[in-house]
C-alpha cells in the first residue's frame, strides 16, 4: 500500500492517524535513505502517543524510551549493521509500549515476524510516498483503515 505526502503537515496527520490505532507491544519498522524523512514521521507517530519530549534520533545511543500515553520507544540500528549483538530488543519488542526501528534491516534477525514495515521514499522538497507492508492480520487491518481514510476512489 502506498501513501503519498505533500507537506510535513500531512505527513504528521498520517502519523497521528496511525498512532490512534497502534496497541501495547506494536512494532513499526522504518526503511529509506538518509533524510527520506522516518525522524519527522517517528517524532510525529511519538507527538501523536502523547510524547512531550523532544524526539531525535538515537543514532549514538541505539535506544530512547519516551513517555506517553503508551511508552514510546525508538531504536536507530543504522549503528548496528554486521553485528550479531542482541541489546535485550525484545524486552522492547513484546512489552508495554509502541516501538519504532529505523534502519530495521540491519537487526532482521532479532525483529518480530509480527510488524508493521513502513518505507519512506523521498519524491520532492516536502513530498514523501509512504509504502506499507503490514505482517499480521493485526496491521492488515490498520492498512485497511489507512486506506479508506487516505486512498479515494
């Protein structure tokens, strides 16, 4: 499924749109180049679950955890390609909180075969396509409800 932004704007609305429908122990893997934009849409996704810190990416730090409404944690594996260390992921993965991995190819072993994987593509100064792949019926359903708010006929 493909979703297209023209604006930061909706861009956040989308994120917010998904963040209303994602429940404890959810997982959202983030895939694109360098400033395809998956920092705008996690801090937008973390604004959305009631996150009032600043959000960044944890490029050095691998790991940060926010509170909100759910806890709220990012991960950045761009760091971690080539290594076989498992930093505890499923102590994030199948807990109590909503996680976001940026760069999530590089720990595909230690990902959770249940997922939402979302590739950011950049299409112009401010356009980004967002490419949805859900793995559970858990996510179909989200697509499908992505779809019928942001997909006209």
């Amino acid at each position: 499924m493909k979703i297209t932004s023209n604006s930061p704007e909706t861009t956040g609305e989308l994120a917010a749109f998904l963040a209303g429908k994602l429940q404890p122990g959810d997982v959202l893997t983030l895939e694109g180049d360098l400033g395809a934009g998956k920092t705008t849409f996690t801090k937008a996704l973390g604004a959305a679950l009631g996150v009032t810190k600043t959000i960044n990416s944890p490029t050095f730090t691998i790991i940060k955890e926010y509170a909100g409404d759910l806890p709220f944690y990012h991960m950045d594996a761009y760091r971690l390609e080539d290594t076989e260390e498992d930093l505890g992921f499923e102590e994030y993965f199948f807990g109590s909180g909503v996680t976001v991995v940026e760069w999530a190819s590089y720990i595909e072993d230690f990902l959770p075969e249940e997922r939402l994987e979302i590739r950011v593509s950049y299409e112009g100064e401010d356009a980004r396509s967002f490419f949805f792949t859900p793995r559970s019926s858990h996510f179909e359903t989200i697509c499908e409800e992505i779809t019928n708010e942001y997909i006209s006929d």
